[in-house]
C-alpha cells in the first residue's frame, strides 16, 4: 500500500527526471532486467517502474517478456528519412 508519505515524494519532475536516467542506460542498444536497471542507476524498484512507465507512454521503449516471466526493456531505433 502507499502512503502519502511516499505520494507526496513523487511527482511528476521527479518521474521524468527518472526515465532521463533510465533512458540514458538503455541508449546501449542491449537489453535490460528490473534488477540491472536498479542496480546500475541507484533507484528503487517503484522509481524504476515508474520511470518505464513514462518512458513507455512516450513510446519511447519496448518491453519484451521471455517464456520464463522475465521483462526486458530496451529503447526503440527510430529511422527517418
């Protein structure tokens, strides 16, 4: 459950300021887990989910699921000509 504590914690400038940090780990053209995102960018686990989530409502990432339930995020190559 969240508290207001930890709503009033995140905001939107936060959010963003979040998937700028994870958007500048996925620029590697590898793919990515929860785990590794947290563990190289510092955040937690609700900070990096949220921070997807933005990045996703930009499409601005892809996110592939294995047969085994495990996510991997990777931004999305766009091509203009």
């Amino acid at each position: 459950m969240v508290t207001p504590l930890t709503r009033s914690k995140m905001n939107k400038k936060a959010i963003g300021t979040n998937a700028d940090i994870i958007w500048n780990l996925l620029n590697n053209s590898e793919r990515w887990d929860i785990t590794q995102l947290m563990e190289k960018s510092g955040l937690s686990e609700i900070e990096v989910y949220t921070a997807i989530g933005w990045l996703a409502r930009q499409d601005k990432i892809e996110i592939e699921e294995k047969p085994n339930n495990k996510h991997y995020y990777y931004l999305i190559v766009e091509y203009y000509f």
